[in-house]
C-alpha cells in the first residue's frame, strides 16, 4: 500500500495542487503577471500528450507501468524511441506549466522537487531493474536514447 501512495502519478497530483496552494497562501515573489501567466497552459497541455502517449503504448503492447513492479515488456517505440522516461518528461513538463501558471517563485518547489524524487530515486530504481530484467538489450537501448529527451 505504501509503494502505491509513493507512485509518480500521485506525487504529481501532490505537487500540482501545492503548487497552486503555495503560490496562493505563500507566493515569495510573482515573477509572472497576467496575461503572461496563461503561457503556463501550452506546457501543461504539452506534459499531458506525452504522458497520454506514453501510457498508451504501456496500455497497448499490455505492460506494468507500475514504478515499484517488474517491468514486463521493454518498450523503445513512440514516445520511448525519444525518452527513456517520457511520462516523467510529461509530468515534469506539466508541473512546469502549473508554476508557470501560478505566477510565483514559490510554485517552482513542485517542479523542483518533481525532477529530484524523479532522478534521484524513481528512474535509478527503473533502470536498476530493466537492466536485471533486460540486461544488455536495456544497456543498448539506454545508450541510444537519453533519459529525459
């Protein structure tokens, strides 16, 4: 049960409403006005056709994309043949959007802190387990796409 709260999906939604929470009740410094805070909505839109895309092709070829399970599949075409790890690239890109968004420096916390749980913990973990799963197949294919884009 804890593994599941610990999933990218939910530390995304997390992220995305203390974003918009910080920014309301503690926003250091507004670093966008409106209008220009509308630009927020091109990322945000941008980050959910990557993730969209990318669990369509889990969906697809009938995969895990549970983060704390056993990969069963390996998959390198659509989003993959560009990004190891396009569904964090998606959420990343989306919570960018929401600080944009928001206006504030404070609201960058939820990127920030995105991209380091993402880096640091989820994706070592992931490439651990392809590379025991996958072995030289994974290693060749982490050679020719990166990580992010």
């Amino acid at each position: 049960m804890t593994r599941r709260l610990a999933v990218p999906p939910v530390l995304f939604a997390v992220l995305g409403v203390a974003a918009v929470l910080v920014g309301r009740y503690l926003p250091l410094i507004r670093w966008l006005e409106a209008p220009a805070t509308v630009l927020g909505v091109i990322p945000v839109l941008a980050g959910m056709a990557v993730c969209g895309s990318a669990w369509r092709r889990f969906t697809r070829v009938r995969t895990n994309l549970w983060t704390f399970e056993d990969p069963g599949r390996m998959i390198t075409a659509g989003p993959f043949a560009h990004s190891r790890n396009p569904m964090y690239l998606g959420f990343q890109t989306c919570l960018t959007g929401i600080a944009i968004l928001v206006g504030t420096v404070s609201a960058l916390i939820a990127p920030v802190t995105f991209f380091l749980v993402a880096r640091y913990w989820y994706i070592p973990f992931e490439e651990q387990r392809m590379v025991s799963v996958f072995g030289p197949e994974y290693t060749d294919y982490a050679r020719q796409v990166r990580r992010w884009l």
